[in-house]
C-alpha cells in the first residue's frame, strides 16, 4: 500500500519481518496480516504516505536485512517521519540493538517510532519505561531458539547423519535417500586422479594448473551447473576451469573421501557471533563407512603422509621424490637434500682444467648440517649421492616384488615372523635413544635455570649469557624435535599391522620396473635408513635400509654359494694387484704434486736485475 503523498512529502514506514522460528508460532505473525495491522492502525490515526519495508525469512538477531537497511538509509536521508511496527521483535531480537535505533538513531533523525501490540510510542515517553525489558525479553527468545537448534543438530550429527546440506565435489544425494550421499562418477574420477597426482610427487599448485590446462571444470563451476552445492547463484560463471591450489589441498584433506561423514567442523562461540571457527582435528565427530569409499584407506594415509613433508623446487627446478623418506641411521634425525651447481674441476695435480664437476644431488644427516653451523657436532656427515640411492631403490624393488609374485605364500609367512623381532629391536634402539635425548634436554633445561641466576647475580655478562643461551636453546629445540619424532615413531610401530597381502596386491598393479618414478618411490617405500660410510677410496662401503610399506624391511632368502679354492686364490690375488696399484699411484701422486710446487715456487722468485755497460756522452755524464 503506497497513498498519495501529502504535506511535508515525507513517508510513514511500515515495517514487516518474518523469521523461520516465528512461522512455528501460527499465523498471526505472517506477512499478510502484519501488512493488514500495520495499514488499519495508520489509517485510523491519520498516517499517510505510507511505505511497506519487508523482509520475510530473515532472523531477527541479524541487522543485515536488505529492506531493513533500504529503510534506515531512507532514515538517514530524511525521507521518512515515521516508523511503525506490529511489536518490538519484528525490529530485531538484539536488545543492543534495538535499543540503539529505537532510542537513539530514530530520535537523532526526528522519526517517531511506534509498536502497536507493546504500546510503545517515543512521543509519549511513559510507554517507552518498559520498553528496555521488552527487548531483553525478546533477545531471551533468540538465545533459547538457538540453543534448541543446537541441541537438535547436536543430536542429529550425533546419529551419524550428514549436517551438511549438500555433498561434496564427488558425491552426490542419493534420489530415494536425501540423507545418503552416493557417488558421482564423472567427479569422482577427477578426485580420483587428484590423489593419484599426489602419489606422484605434484604439488597442490601444480596439479591446479594441469587441471586447468586440460579444462576441466572446478568444483564450484561443476556443482553450480547441476543445480547443487553452495554457490548455485553467486558462482563465476565467466572461469569455469580457474582451479586453486588451496582447492586441490582442500579435496585431498577431507576422509569423506574414505566413505566416512565428518561433522562439526566448525562452531561459533555465540549466537551473535556471525563469524565460524575451524573445529580442531581432534574434536571433529567422524563416523566410518556411511557412504562409498572414493579413495582406499591406504591410499589416503600416504597422501597425508606426503603432504606432511614440504618439497621445494630449487635451481635444478624440480623437488626430490625422497625428501621426507631418508633418515639419518644413527640419530634418527632427517636427511637434507643438496642440489646445485659444483665447482671447477681439477686435474691430477689439483689445478683447474676448464671443465666442471657434475652437478651436486646428495643427502646430509640433517643433526650435523645444523650442527656446523653452531660449530658443534651432534652426528656425522652420513653423506649420500641421489643416484646411488636411486639405483639401490630401483634394485631392491624389483628383487621384492619378483621374490613375492613368485613365491607368494612364503613371503607371507616370512614378514609376519620377521615383523615381531624386527619391532622389538627397533623399539628398544628407539627407547635408548628418546632416553638419551631425554636426559640431555634434562641436562640443558638446568644449565639455561643456572644460567639465568648467574646472570641475575653478576656472575655472568649480559652478552655472554645471550651468547650461551642461543646455543643451549638451539640444542634443546633439536632434541625436542628428536624425541617428538621418536615418540610418534614408537606410537606408529605400536599399532602397527603388517599386512602382506596388501603388498602384494600393489606389487601386482605394477608391471614395468625399468624405471624409477616418484609414484613408485611414494606407494613402496616408507622410509630410508642411511648410516655413516666405512673405508675411503675404492675400499667405500656404506649400508642404508629399505622399509617398505605394509611389510617394513624385507630379507630376501638367497643360496648360499661355496667358492672353490681356485676362485678364493683368484680373489686374493685381485685385491693383491689392487692394493699394488693403489700404492703405485699414491708414490706417483706424490712425486709429481711434488714437482709441481717447486715449479710454482721457482716461477715466483724474483729475478736478479742485469748490470748493462756505463758509457760517458759528450759532457761526460755516464749512463747505462
């Protein structure tokens, strides 16, 4: 209803609100019959110019409604003289609030504000004495409908059900089961090939781009199209293939994937908090197995397990598949990878021949890289080539799985009676270990207490004890590391179940060993053990070991060969003729490096100057 505008040409406001909870209470707070109370009561006291403001489904603890606004802005620009409503809830359920326009902003403004129903009018000012209490009682009702609903998603999320009202990218409803998520075949492979790109070594942005070259449309796009998800009507229709990589991090985080429901994943401290909290990991109610799996379990716990480990790309441009695998033998600490460009090569003499090393790609104990750098030493070099581990991988994985396809039954039986002792040793060199590190940390934690009385009472610097301080704190986050590293190890060990026939059945989906890729190394290998090497020179020997997933590490039976006394003979007399060589060399090595720096010293003596004739000119003045 809109009457002719008269007088000051200002409007009367009718304001209407509807909310979902005020539906329940009957009809006699619908639209049509606030409209109808609002138009007889302006009518009957001779309010003209009247305007009809409505938001029907809008709560009232929330301010943000479209017409509500339009109305204050009317307000604001002196459109409007009055404001009525059919009580004080339909302006809103937030005494705060409601308070501030009714008894502030409206009366700044000069627009007079009547409710009917709680006969509140601000130009009578007796009416308005219980309006304060109104408005708590009001905001009661909010704060009790609230707690209702929580109690009822509570329990619903409690039962299992989803709490979501839409699937994720790769499911979908089931039509006969609005509660039951079924698969989506034409999504599902693309979060299929999503972790299978994780396996392989791709990086979050990486598989982004790929995605996005293939045009393959993102899940908002994807979803929207069909009518499902939550961005139906504000999605960007105009870059239907703009994949990100917090999306790909996003699908590969989520066990939904794995066939389970996860609810609560976030909360809100109050009812008039508009902002949501990420629920912690620990906290999140998760029931297993309520829909088809997408992904297998196996194949999820590897892919969290990479993720885990941050792989840059540095010169050479691309990032090491065995990053997050080695392991240091001795102290348990992780291997660093060093990659780059070498020095200049040298001849037999160690002078520069124009030429260059090949580049460098080997591991370090990660303990005695940061170790250097402080000038202390926690471990040793453990030092490694990339390629010789590759190899060694490579060979190791194709003797495994050739002795477990062709005997299957005996391998089985050998890594369940091997896993028990094997668990034992470990847990007992990993205990020793967290207990050294244990008293140590110790150890450090009352050094760094004796150092502060020390410093207190003037019997250290300032600057020594800032010197002393940085070291034991650097030492004491390193152990800290260790034993955290070496708890969870103990942990994982613990519930740890060998499954052999898992194994197998990867063994299986291989069939070209030729090559190593990163999808080989992520899907075999779950750890490299690498210890300190023995020997120098050709006499080189160094042992790492190889921890498979599912089955750990695996002894490989072989025939044990008897030499003949003529092949033992031949033996000794290579390693006599090696070790003659060796000698050889080392003599002849020395001599010409020899030769060759007196040759040096010769080249930068200085030369005696040459005395030239004197000679006498005509004046008889002599010169050379």
């Amino acid at each position: 209803m809109k009457t002719k505008q008269t007088g000051s040409g200002k409007i009367t406001a009718l304001y209407e609100r509807l909310s979902r909870d005020d539906e329940l209470t009957g009809d006699s707070n619908s639209i049509i019959n606030q409209k109808k109370l609002l138009e007889d009561y302006a009518k009957s006291h001779g309010f003209t110019n009247c305007v009809h403001f409505t938001d029907d489904g809008w709560s009232g603890a929330n301010f943000d409604r479209p017409n509500w606004k339009r109305m204050i802005e009317s307000i604001e620009s002196g459109e409007v003289s009055h404001v009525l409503v059919k009580d004080l809830s339909r302006v809103g359920r937030d005494y705060l609030q409601v308070g501030f326009y009714t008894e502030v902003m409206f009366r700044e403004n000069g627009v007079r504000f009547i409710a009917i129903a709680n006969g509140v009018d601000s130009d009578k000012r007796e009416s308005s004495e219980f309006a304060p209490f109104l408005n708590i009682m009001n905001e009661w009702y909010v704060r009790d409908s609230s707690r209702k609903i929580t109690t009822v998603l509570r329990a619903k999320g409690m039962s299992g059900a989803h709490l979501t009202n839409h699937c994720i990218y790769g499911y979908k409803k089931d039509p006969n089961d609005k509660n039951h998520w079924i698969i989506d075949e034409e999504a599902a492979e693309v979060v299929r090939r999503i972790y299978r790109m994780a396996i392989e070594g791709k990086g979050p942005y990486e598989t982004a781009r790929i995605l996005a070259l293939e045009k393959i449309e993102r899940p908002s796009y994807y979803l929207a199209q069909r009518g499902m998800g939550n961005h139906k009507s504000n999605y960007n229709s105009t870059e239907p293939y703009a994949w990100r990589g917090n999306t790909i991090s996003d699908i590969l985080s989520k066990p939904e994937y794995m066939g389970h429901t996860v609810n609560f994943r976030t909360y809100k401290e109050s009812y008039k908090d508009k902002r949501s909290k990420a629920t912690p990991k620990e906290d999140l109610v998760i029931f297993e197995d309520t829909q088809e799996a997408i992904i297998d379990k196996e194949t999820w716990e590897r892919v969290q397990s990479l993720r885990k480990t941050i792989r840059r790309t540095d010169t050479i441009g691309e990032a090491n598949p065995l990053t997050g695998l080695m392991f240091c033998a001795d102290c348990g600490a992780k291997m660093y990878n060093h990659r780059g460009k070498a020095g200049k090569a040298r001849d037999w003499a160690g002078r520069p021949n124009g030429k260059r090393r090949p580049d460098r790609d080997e591991y370090n104990c990660s303990r005695y890289d940061l170790g250097n750098q402080r000038y202390d030493t926690y471990c040793t070099t453990h030092l490694i080539r990339t390629v010789v581990v590759n190899e060694l991988l490579l060979e190791a994985i194709k003797e495994v799985c050739n002795y477990a396809q062709n005997n299957e039954a005996a391998f089985i039986e050998q890594v369940c009676s091997a896993s028990g002792e094997r668990q034992k040793k470990t847990i007992k060199t990993i205990r020793q270990r967290k207990q050294r590190s244990e008293k140590r940390a110790d150890e450090l934690s009352r050094l760094i207490r004796k150092l502060y009385e020390d410093n207190v009472n003037g019997k250290l610097s300032d600057k020594l004890f800032e010197q002393m301080l940085h070291d034991f704190e650097l030492e004491l986050d390193g152990l800290n590391t260790s034993i955290t590293q070496d708890q969870q190890e103990l942990d994982r060990i613990s519930n740890e179940s060998v499954n052999a026939e898992k194994f197998i059945a990867l063994v299986k989906r291989y069939t070209d060993f030729s090559e190593l890729t990163p999808a080989m190394i992520n899907e075999f290998i779950e750890k490299i053990l690498v210890h300190q090497a023995e020997g120098k020179g050709a006499s080189r020997t160094q042992e790492i070991e190889i921890f498979f997933n599912f089955v750990g590490k695996v002894e490989i039976p072989h025939e044990e060969v008897e030499l003949t006394e003529e092949e033992i003979a031949a033996i000794a007399e290579q390693e006599r003729r090696r070790a003659k060589k060796a000698e050889y060399n080392r003599r002849y090595m020395q001599k010409k490096r020899k030769q060759w720096k007196e040759q040096q010293e010769q080249a930068q003596e200085p030369q005696e100057p040459i005395e030239l004739p004197l000679v006498q000119d005509e004046k008889g003045a002599l010169s050379a």
